[in-house]
C-alpha cells in the first residue's frame, strides 16, 4: 500500500500454529482421531508462503493418523486450481480437472478420509476432483476442523452462559 504498518502481516497457517504453540488456542485431537488426514500444500501458502512447516505443526494438534503424499511440501504438485482457473467456465472447467487428475492419484494413494487446504482455490479444486474422481473424502480447512476440535476455556463457557441468559 505504499507506506509502512506497525503490525507484521503474517498468513493465518503461521499465526495458528504460533497460538497453538502457546497454548492460547487448544484443539481436541480425538474429534478426527477416527478420519486418515493428508494435506494439500498450496503454491502460494506452502511453497511461496513459507508456512509447510507450520502446518504441519497444526496438524499434529489435529490429527492422529496423518499421511503425506508422495511427494509433498515444496515439491507437492499443483491442485489446478490456482491462477484464476477455479471461475471460469466451460473448456476451462474440463481442462481444470483434468489437470486435477495427478492431485487426486495423489490424494487416493494416501488412502485419507480427509484433505486439508488453507487455500480456497485448493479448496474449490480438491472438492471438484473429489466429485469427478470419486475419491470419497472429505475437504476441510484449518478454520472448519478448529471449529469442531476447539477446546472452549470454562471461564468462557460461564460467560456465554452469562450473556445468553440475559
């Protein structure tokens, strides 16, 4: 924006694990204890973002039974759904998934019920692939799995209580 800020800008994946590690976020890892986990690293977040290793990180909060594809990290190939390609509509669609096909053989050798992503267009991509590949998963996203997993403080509890009773 042309001018400098007094707060660092940091990717959520980055800021999560660093709550995580903390301990000012808490996650119920028994909530996906019974689901196989892989991760999705997307271009702009794993490989251009930095943020593999955090979260990784994440998912030892998350998950029991985690399995990397082959190969992974910075050398994970591209969902297809990345520069702009997850809107546009006819041949564009068709060649987008077919693209796509490497992701999903990636995701189905991992044998997982769920894939996680923090991108959107990932996201988008793996649920598109999920239907035209049949692969039977699950697609969630950091936010989705902590608002299932996130261990709620009793002070805070009360206090909701509190407020929904007046």
């Amino acid at each position: 924006m042309g001018r400098d800020h007094k707060f660092q800008v940091v990717h959520s994946v980055t800021l999560f694990a660093e709550y995580l590690r903390e301990g000012r976020l808490k996650l119920d890892k028994s909530v996906f204890a019974e689901e196989r986990c892989t991760y999705q690293d997307p271009c702009n977040v794993s490989r251009n973002g930095g943020c593999g290793k955090d979260a990784r990180e994440i998912i030892g909060y998350l998950c029991e039974d985690f399995v990397e594809m082959e190969p992974y990290g910075d050398y994970n190939f591209c969902c297809g759904g990345g520069g702009g390609a997850i809107p546009m509509a006819g041949p564009f669609r068709e060649r987008r998934l077919r693209s796509g096909k490497v992701k999903a053989e990636q995701i189905r050798a991992t044998g997982a019920s769920i894939c996680i992503t923090p991108c959107h267009n990932c996201y988008d991509q793996i649920r598109d692939l999920n239907k035209e590949y049949e692969l039977g998963i699950k697609v969630l996203s950091f936010k989705e799995m902590f608002e299932e997993a996130l261990i709620i403080p009793e002070e805070l509890k009360a206090q909701e209580e509190d407020e929904d009773e007046e």
